[in-house]
C-alpha cells in the first residue's frame, strides 16, 4: 500500500524514505521507497518457500488460480464473499479497490456469504478478476494521492472504476444510487440492485 519501486540510474541521490536498492546489470537500480514502512522485502534460496509466504495463495493472474479455486475456497465459508475473496490464502494481490470492482462486474453482493454465492457467479468473479488486473496493468496501475508509475507519472485507472470512490454516485448500469459500507474495515461500495 502506498509504497513505490522506480527504477532510476544507478547514481541518483536517494531521497527521503528510499530504504533499498536492487543493483540491475545495465547500471540502473531498482529503488524501494516506502513512506508508511508497510512494505517488507523477503529473500528466498531457489526451491525453498520462505515461512510468511508458505501459507499464500496462488498469484490471480496465474491457472492456478481459477473458478474452482474460488468454488473450493467458499464452499465451507460462511465470510462474506469480498472478505473471501481478499484473503490471502485464498488467493494474492486482491486489495480493497480490485475486490470492490470486480464483484460489481460479476454482479454479486460483497457482503454475501460466500457459500450462498453460485458456483456460476464464482465462475464468473474468477475471470472477472483476471481481466480487471489486466486491465489495470496496460492501464499503470490505481491513481492514488501517492501512487506513480516508475517512471514518475500517475497511474490512470482511477478514471475507469466503477464503482470505487463512487459512494453515493449514480450506478453506471441502472442509475440507482451506490451504497458505501464498511466491510472488514475497509470502504465497500456497490449497488443493491445490480448486485445480488
Ligand atoms: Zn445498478
């Protein structure tokens, strides 16, 4: 959350809250910056699994990943379903913004249990996901107050949710107004009529 990686000439000047450099071979380095210190580098031996991320899921853009993963993962859960779906273990890399806009595209209610949600609408949030990660990665990533791309300039997929940061607005397929809530602490927007 929040932090950066640049990749910039070897001999640029650190600046305040650069805490690590990867040194690459074509005498450029890959700067870690990390405001908030939420961010943590973990070094691992070829074939060995470092213990913090033994228990991870697989990466949402990988076949490992898949509806069924989904499926497996809700069937004995009664959490709701954006809860489920940003669990780590279930799978990685679904923050709070990604979650929000993919359960509108799949047109499932974020606070539903996920073992009441359909394995057809599981099978549907799976590709949903994939297609909105990759959306967001042609596009560089979420606008955030701090967030650039590493070359400096904004992310710009802000401009494109459809439901995130929408609170209130009018919903983009049926006009209705979007609730906000929170859920697991965190801002969930979505709209009751497009999503059951
Ligand atoms: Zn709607």
């Amino acid at each position: 959350m929040s932090g950066h990686l640049k990749v910039v000439a070897s001999n640029t000047p650190p600046v305040k809250h650069d805490h690590l450099d990867l040194v690459l071979s074509n005498d450029k380095v890959l700067r870690l910056n990390d405001t908030r210190r939420f961010g943590a580098v973990l070094w691992q031996a070829k074939g060995e699994v470092h213990p913090l991320l033994a228990a991870l899921g697989p990466e949402p853009l990988t076949e490992d990943f898949s509806a069924q993963t989904l499926i497996d993962a809700c069937a004995k859960r009664s959490a709701a379903i954006k809860l489920v779906l940003m669990d780590n273990k279930v799978v990685v890399g679904i923050g709070n913004i990604y979650a929000n806009e993919a359960l509108f595209k799949a047109g499932i209610l974020p606070t539903a249990p996920a073992n009441t949600v359909s394995p057809d609408k599981l099978a549907l949030l799976s590709t949903v996901v994939k297609e909105t990660l990759a959306a967001a990665i042609v596009q560089g990533g979420t606008t955030l107050k701090d967030f650039s791309q590493a070359d400096g300039k904004p992310g710009y997929f802000k401009q494109q949710l459809l439901v995130y940061g929408r609170g209130n607005q009018p919903c983009l397929q049926c006009q209705q107004p979007l609730s906000e809530i929170k859920l697991g602490q965190r801002t969930t927007v979505y709209c009751s009529l497009c999503q059951r």
